[in-house]
C-alpha cells in the first residue's frame, strides 16, 4: 500500500451488515426448525438432525451435479491434458 501498487482495502462488512444477516441466520433457523417440527414430526433431537442432514446433504448433491457431469473421467474433458499428446 505504501508504494502504491495495492489500493487499501475498505471494510468488508459494516456493523449493520453483520446485524441484518446476524437476524436472518437466526430467522432462518427458526424457520427451519418449526417445518421439521411440524410437516416432519422430528420431535426430538436426532429425528431433526437426521433430516435436516439428509436434506442438506440432497441439497448438495443437487447443487454439484453440473460439475460432477463435467468431469466424467474423460481425458478430453481435461483442460489440462493437450489434446496433440493424445
């Protein structure tokens, strides 16, 4: 920075970004926890987990999918790999 070849990097958050996404983890959790409670009837602790696991881990699954399709174990699919060495 002193140099002049970095600029100085600013606050990434504010105090009331924190505060307002601080407010909507604990929402969100709320909200979270009263569907398992009432559509899935987890009445305890365990019952919660294992479903909110098994819906994340879904979730994950869903969301990776395009890159698991683009790396089919194909040597052509590699970037790295010169297609001229082939």
């Amino acid at each position: 920075m002193e140099l002049g070849l970095i600029e100085k990097r600013e606050q990434r958050f504010t105090r009331a970004d924190i505060l307002r996404k601080g407010i909507a983890l604990l929402a969100f959790v709320f909200i979270f926890a009263v569907v398992l409670k009432q559509f899935n009837g987890a009445d305890t602790f365990w019952k919660g987990f294992r479903d909110s696991y098994l819906i994340w881990l879904i979730i994950d699954w869903y969301a990776s999918w395009p890159a698991r399709l683009s790396c089919s174990g194909s040597d052509y699919s590699n970037p790295l790999i010169s297609h001229q060495m082939i």
